[in-house]
C-alpha cells in the first residue's frame, strides 16, 4: 500500500466501507470514513490527506458541497464528488468548487480508479501551493512572497506584491488607501490614478476575484 491518504465522507455505511474497499484494492489507504461535513473538517484539518471522496448529501448541517467550500477555506485538496443526484442547479453548485471529478453512484470501480489517478496527479508534490489559501485556485506564499494559481507561479510587479502582502496580513479587514499609500509609496507621494492603476492591475491578476473596494476608504481582501 503507498502512501496516499484518502478520506471517504459518506453517511451510509454500507456504501461507505465497499467505496473503501475499492480503494485500498487500487493499494491506497483509506484512512477514516467521515459521516458528516463537521467531522469532515475536523478531521482533515488535523490530518494530511491526499484526496477527498465526497458524497454530496450528507446528513448533518452541511453537505458535500458546504463542506468542501468550508475545506477549501483552510487548505486545498482534490475533491471527487460521488452522488445519486445530477441535477443542473447540484452540478453548478458543485462545478464552482473546482472538483477533480463528479462520479455517480452507483460508483464504477474503472471509473473511481481513474478519477483517484488523476486527483492525486493534481496534487501531485511537486505542484505549488502557498501557506495561505485564498480559495481552490488561489494560494500565496508568504515567506516568498508569491502568489500561485492552480500551482503555477503568478509574476507580480514589486508593487503588487507588496499590495498583496499588505492585504493578506490583515485579510477581512479594511485597509485605508492611507496606508497602503505610505506602505507602498515610501519614497515619493503617489496620485490617485497610480494607486488605482496599482489596484486593477493586481485585480486582473487575481481573476477579479477577492478585492473590493469600500468607497472613499480602502480596500478588503475578502477570503
């Protein structure tokens, strides 16, 4: 058996232990099957797993689909969704979380072991990824001050890195265009359309994503 980690997060047991069979036949480890989005995020905050077997309709106060969003928060990890559910308005929801694979049940084994191939190819070691998650695509390394989008490398200018830094370490909080004008501009006074040029440009790079403005005030990175 090598040295994948797989968590299972399914409420039936039945269906649970022969998804986990079918697993460590393929010689990976099962490491706990999950029967709840709680115990799910718990469980795989404090552990290091390689991919997520994910049933969409859990019980509990979360589903699948909650309960991955609220993973990705934390840290990224390869998501295969398993339903009985294909619904439109499902598929979106769980599209949005950038899933490796969407399998139906019942599952099919040739189906499960490509799918868990191709998961664990994505996150694969040599794939890089920052300490702090901005969502399933996203990340930034804060000791080297880099930002990465589904492992690759993004180049920022040195304004924009230090913008992005500055944002991050007090993400969730409004940052006043004061002071990312004498953060940034130490050396001379910047004007408005240079500040906002600054803004767009790191926006563009982020896919638009994360930063929103608070009119007349600042800024704030929302994750």
């Amino acid at each position: 058996m090598n040295d994948k980690n797989i968590l299972i997060v399914e409420d039936e047991s039945i269906i649970a232990h022969s998804i986990a069979k079918k697993v460590e036949g393929f010689g990976y480890k099962v490491t706990t099957i999950c029967s709840n989005g709680d115990s799910a995020i718990s469980y795989i905050l404090e552990h290091n797993i390689s991919v997520v077997l994910m049933d969409i309709n859990i019980k509990g106060d979360l589903d699948g689909i909650e309960t991955v969003q609220e993973i990705l928060k934390h840290i990224y990890v390869p998501i295969i969704y398993l339903t009985a559910y294909m619904d439109e308005n499902t598929i979106e929801r769980a599209v949005n979380t950038n899933p490796s694979a969407y399998l139906s049940k019942p599952i099919n084994k040739l189906e499960l072991f490509a799918s868990l191939k191709i998961a664990l190819k994505k996150n694969d070691s040599s794939i890089q990824k920052g300490d702090i998650i901005l969502d399933s695509e996203f990340s930034f390394d804060r000791k080297r001050k880099q930002l990465f989008h589904k492992g690759e490398f993004i180049k920022l200018s040195k304004r924009e890195t230090q913008l992005l830094f500055l944002l991050i370490q007090r993400k969730n909080q409004i940052v006043t265009i004061d002071t990312i004008e004498s953060e940034i501009w130490i050396d001379k006074e910047p004007n408005e359309n240079t500040r906002r040029a600054l803004i767009s440009h790191l926006r563009t790079k982020l896919n638009h994503k994360f930063i929103n403005t608070i009119s007349g005030i600042g800024y704030i990175l929302e994750i």
